[in-house]
C-alpha cells in the first residue's frame, strides 16, 4: 500500500511539472483542483499520467470526475494502489 505522504508528495511533483506556482498547502482539499489552479483539460490528464507513471495507479476517463479535488484524488490513489 502507497502511503498518504508519497501519494502527496506525487501530486505536488506532478504539479510542479504543469503548474510550477501550486503550493499544496495552499488548496482547499474540498474545491476543484482544475478551478483553483486554472488548470485546461490537457494539464490535468498530464498531472494523471505524471501520477499513473510514479504510483502505477490508472484513473479511467470515467473516473476523471471522481478525483476532482485534492482529497478525492488522494482517496481515489490510495484506494487503488496496489502496491
């Protein structure tokens, strides 16, 4: 099972690389990632790629409004790591 913290610090590395100005810390675990990061369509599937490549966790476009925000990403990963 991947621990919370490597499930963060994968979402801040991720986020790092398409939004070099998030601060983690900083967003609302509760309220859209997209909105408050301005981020397009394009840069959250690069932030889920970035996480299927580190965590080896897959998120189906039909999933995609499962893990719109901070905290539902991080239980939606950690719910479906296997390893």
């Amino acid at each position: 099972m991947i621990s919370d913290t490597d499930i963060r610090q994968a979402i801040a590395d991720g986020l790092a690389r398409i939004a070099p100005e998030a601060e983690l810390q900083r967003i609302d675990p509760r309220r859209s990632l997209r909105e408050q990061l301005d981020l397009d369509s394009f840069d959250f599937l690069n932030l889920l790629i970035a996480l299927h490549e580190r965590l080896r966790v897959d998120v189906p476009e039909s999933d995609y409004g499962k893990v719109d925000s901070l905290d539902a990403l991080i239980a939606y990963l950690s719910q479906h790591a296997t390893s």
